[in-house]
C-alpha cells in the first residue's frame, strides 16, 4: 500500500496527468473524459487496496488546494459570455437547474426519516453538485458542515450516480431520438478557432502566460482565499466559500482579470487532482455503511432532473443534444459536458457547454446553500 506523503501525492498527480492524456490522445477515452477517467482511476486504486482510505494528502486536496481551484476557475467565468450561449441552451441549463432543485427537495422528503438531522445538509450538497459538478460537493459540504462519518458515502453514491448519469446522457440520444426535434445544424459544425487549425477541446488550447502572469494568479487566488476567510468571521452566518465565490466572481468581471489567462487551466488542474481524491473516497462498501438510502437520494435527484429536462425540454421542442450538454453541465461540470458533446460529434456545442457548466460552478454554491438552509427552516429530517 502506498501510503507516504510524497509517494501518495505524486501517484495522485500522476493519475490526473495519465487522464488528461488519453482524453487528448485516445479518441475512445477522449468519449470519456479526463473528469470521468480521475475518477475511475482514484476508484481503482482505492478498493483494490494500493492507496488507504485516509490520508492528510487527501485533506490538504480537498482542502486547501480545491478551494484554489475555485477562485481559479470563477476568475475565468465571463458571464457575458452567455450571449454565446443562445436561447436554447440556457432554457436546456435552466430546466436542468430547477429538476436537481426539485428532486432534492422531493428527496428530502422521502428520506427524511433515514437522514434525520442530516437531510438538509444533503439536499444543500446533491443541490449544489447537481447544478455544477463535483467541485460545487466539496464546497457545499463544507458550508453546511457535513460530518465526516457520511462524508465519504455520501461522495461514493454521488461519484456513482453521476457516472451512470454520463451514461445515460450518452445513450438517451439514440433512443429518443424519433420524439424530439433534430440537433441543428449548427452544433455538427465546428466553430471558427477549429476551422483555422486549434484543437476542438479548449482544456487543450495552448495558454499564453508567463512566470509573472502564474505569480499573478497565485498571489491573487491565495488573497481570495484569506479575503474570504476574514469575512466569514466577521459575518458567520454566510460561510466563507459563498464569500471566495462572490469575491473570485466580481473580480473576475474587473478590466485587469477580465482575460486571466491561465486561470482555467490552473484550476482544471487542480480540480481533477481532486477527481482523483473523489474516486479513492468511492469504496463501494462505504456506500452501504452510511446507507443505501443515501444512493437513493442521488437518483431521486437524478431521475427528477432527468423527468424534468427531457420532459418539459420536449414540450418546449429543444434538441437532445442541447439538453444532454446541458444536463451534463449541471450534473458533471464543463469537462463532462465537453466530452458529450465530443463523443456525440456535437463540435457546436462544446463551446456553449463549457460556458454553462463554468456558470454552474458558479451558482452551485449559491443554490446549494440556500436549498440546504429551505429544507433546514421547513425542519425537515428535524
């Protein structure tokens, strides 16, 4: 078992470079995605027994460096780049958003009994993870205080589900494809940076940045973090992660940082590093002793975005491969959502994916922590 620091740290690095790499060098594991294959490869790892279930490499991930990932990444969200986005898509995002809302507060309901005091901390966590990615788990779970005795079943049910979700994304075009209008055109097409020769997949697009622009990035992720620490004492009842994502959000929206170059690639990084620490949490056997309730939950959750999306989205006459990118957005963050619509052949639709799933990240936290603080009022699970 490899369980030293260093060694530990060096694995996990290791595994999130291998992921990176198929994804941009293996056309089937491109289909995948780095997010996806991190979070096998940590899985693999962890219950065949290589690394331990516990580590402080793990913490400081989760911690500290997660939290980085964040402020790099919300520096990088342009929310006027929406407008590239298109009408369809943002209804698509947005119907994905209110079925995550929706299922978890009808799971809440339903298993209320079982979580007990616990419930509204977990319709804050699926709420939050549902609607970014797994970065959005972390960072509610840490806001509504997540004891550490379910943390890591709560992260193997939603690592679970959410690989099935992928799956689903995948396989629901082909068979509904004779109910719901075809994908335009536009999204077979590539966009004009393909066309002049850069590659499709923008996680691969070389970053022009020097050392001064890394210390730049550096300096300033660090100061967000502090920044948001300080004011979360001085105002405890907002906790300081919804203070880093407001702080990294406005910034990020000044004339200085408004084209942080790099940020995006620092913080996919940093982010798959903790995909990583997510799959070693992912023991099966975890599941099971916080209780399958808990992976009933996710697919309440899930089956309610699903019902929702593809159900008003037919009503509304979107595409399926719109509301799949979106849905994966929600559900698993820009990187899935990118390797949909990369293993679809949707080459239109990686861009506005990607801009959806970072604004995911972005109002994640917001919708996490106040589904968590509803169901907590309405003393649901109390």
């Amino acid at each position: 078992m490899i369980s030293s620091t260093l060694p530990l740290a060096a694995l996990i690095a290791f595994m999130a470079a291998l992921a990176f790499w198929l994804d941009h060098r293996v056309p089937f594991f491109s289909k995948i995605g780095a997010s996806l294959l991190t979070l096998a490869f940590g899985a693999i790892l962890s219950n065949t027994g290589i690394v331990p279930a516990t580590s402080p490499v793990y913490d400081a991930i989760s911690g500290p460096v997660t939290s980085l990932a964040i402020a790099w990444l919300l520096l990088s969200v342009d929310l006027r780049a929406l407008k590239q986005v298109g009408p369809r898509m943002l209804a698509a995002f947005g119907l994905a958003i209110v079925g995550t809302i929706l299922g978890a507060l009808v799971g809440a309901i339903a298993f209320s009994h079982q979580l007990g005091e616990n419930t509204w901390r977990m319709a804050g966590v699926f709420t939050g993870t549902y609607t970014g990615g797994s970065l959005n788990f972390v960072a509610v779970g840490k806001a509504v205080g997540l004891p550490d005795d379910v943390w890591a079943g709560t992260t193997a049910a939603d690592a679970l589900t959410g690989g099935l979700w992928m799956a689903a994304n995948l396989i629901l075009p082909i068979w509904l494809v004779r109910f719901f209008p075809p994908v335009p055109a536009s999204a077979l097409e590539m966009g004009s940076d393909a066309e002049n020769g850069k590659h499709a997949h923008p996680f691969f697009d070389a970053a022009s940045v020097s050392a001064l622009d890394l210390a730049r990035l550096l300096a300033v992720g660090l100061g967000l973090l502090v920044a948001a620490d300080l004011t979360a004492r001085l105002v405890p009842s907002v906790p300081s992660i919804l203070w880093l994502t407001t702080y990294a959000l406005i910034l990020g929206h000044t004339k200085p940082f408004s084209h942080a170059e790099g940020a995006l690639q620092l913080g996919t990084l940093l982010l798959h590093l903790f995909f990583v620490v997510i799959g070693i949490w992912s023991r099966v056997g975890q599941i099971v002793a916080v209780g399958v309730v808990v992976f009933y939950y996710t697919m309440t959750v899930i089956g309610a975005h699903g019902l929702v999306l593809y159900g008003v989205g037919r009503l509304l006459k979107l595409d399926l491969g719109t509301l799949s990118v979106a849905s994966q957005a929600a559900v698993g963050g820009p990187s899935t959502a990118l390797a949909v619509a990369v293993a679809r052949e949707w080459p239109g639709l990686v861009l506005p994916g990607i801009i959806v799933g970072l604004v995911g990240y972005a109002v994640g936290n917001y919708l996490g922590f106040g589904v968590a603080n509803l169901v907590h009022g309405l003393g649901i699970g109390l």
